[in-house]
C-alpha cells in the first residue's frame, strides 16, 4: 500500500487561505469517507483536526475543513494563522483494512 | 483528561526485539475504543503498524505482521508493542494512538527507538 501523496510544502501569508491535497486511489481515499487529518508542531504529538472527510472534533477552529473528490481529499485552512505553521498529514483507511497516511504537508505562514 | 505515554528502550540492538509500552493515564478506555502504534521516520514517513482492543482482538499492518506482536492490559491500563528482529530500517518514532471509528483522536508525545549494530 502506497503513501498517499501530499505537496511537500506550501506558504501563504496571514489572513489568506491554503488547501493541501491528499491524493490516493480507489482503494483508499476513493472506496470510504474515512479520511482523517493530523496537525504536527515541531516535538508535538500529533493532533486530530478533520475526521471522516470534513467534520471537525470539537475544539478545532472553523477555520479548517475537509472535503474530497474522487481519489483526491483537501484540507483547507482560512484566515491563515501564524500558529497554523506546521506539519499536516492526512490518512485514509484502505481496502486492505489497513490504514495509510499521507507524506506529510509542511506549512509556513510568510 | 485522559493521557497516553509511550515508554521503553530508546536503543535497540540489531536482531533483537523492540518492546514499547503505552500507559493510560486519567482514565480508562471505552467499550469502542482501540489502541494503536503509529511510527514515524525520515524515510517513510508515518506508518500504522497495528491496533488492539480490550477485548484481545488485535490487527496488524501485512507489512510487519510477521514480526508484530500487541496485547492489551486493561487491568493496568497498558498497551504494548513488540517488534522482533529489528533492523535499521525500524528506526524511527513510536506514537501511541487512542482511536474509535477509524480515526485517532488521542496521541502520546511518542518515544524514538534507534536500533544501533
């Protein structure tokens, strides 16, 4: 089972928004809306932000949401903050019943 | 609040197996709930290598299924890990992931695991 693919890296400023790609196939992101997306700061644990596609545990800012298209989910941060800065991966259970994650998105508010 | 802390050997020899506990502390798992490790290194990036359940079901990524042992300790609110014939390759970061529903909404600081030759 292949790593889903993310872009390495992307960069806004404040107040603008991002959207980080994840891209699987039809085994994973294009058979289940379980597709799930973790936030990572540098030494932290990582953190829930988006489940099942795009609903938001409590306590996550309404400035992330999730969505998806065929084989293809999307993280989309608004109103980029600075304390948004940091590593986001995304993952998906897969038709293996094994679950597989995204390479990893770094993200630097400019 | 509930919290996970992995502990165990930060280095490992090469052959040897890897064990790796994950204590629950400030409460105890639901009914629904599981237990998974997650590692994370340099190379691949972040891998699920398994899951168990209170109830003694486990599984385990076909990767690393020959080599992969769980269990879970509701007694004393412990999950382990064991990795047996550890290579460099199995250097990496080992998270500890509370999870329901195919998603984990809880994870340990993590604990790095080098396996030295």
């Amino acid at each position: 089972q292949s790593a889903l693919t993310q872009p390495a890296s992307v960069s806004a400023s404040p107040g603008q928004s991002i959207t980080i790609s994840c891209t699987g196939t039809s085994s994973d992101v294009g058979s289940y809306n379980l597709v799930s997306w973790y936030q990572q700061h540098p030494g932290k644990a990582l953190k829930l932000m988006i489940y099942d596609v795009s609903n938001r545990p409590s306590g996550v800012s309404n400035r992330f949401s999730g969505s998806k298209s065929g084989n293809t989910a999307s993280l989309t941060v608004s109103g980029l903050q600075a304390e948004d800065e940091a590593d986001y991966y995304c993952c998906s259970y897969t038709t293996n019943s094994i679950y597989v994650f995204g390479t990893g998105t770094k993200v630097t508010v400019l | 609040q509930v919290q996970l802390q992995e502990s165990g050997p930060g280095l490992v020899k090469f052959s040897a197996t890897l064990s790796l506990t994950c204590t629950v502390s400030g409460g105890s798992l639901n009914n629904n709930e599981w237990l998974s490790w997650v590692r994370q290194s340099p190379g691949k990036g972040l891998e699920w290598i398994g899951e168990g359940h209170y109830s003694g079901t486990t599984n385990y990524n076909p990767s690393l299924k020959s080599r992969v042992t769980t269990s879970v300790d509701k007694s004393n609110n412990q999950f382990s890990l064991n990795l047996r014939s550890v290579t460099a390759a199995d250097t990496a970061m080992y998270y500890c992931a509370r999870g329901s529903d195919y998603v984990w909404d809880l994870w340990g600081p993590g604990i790095v695991v080098t396996v030295s030759s």
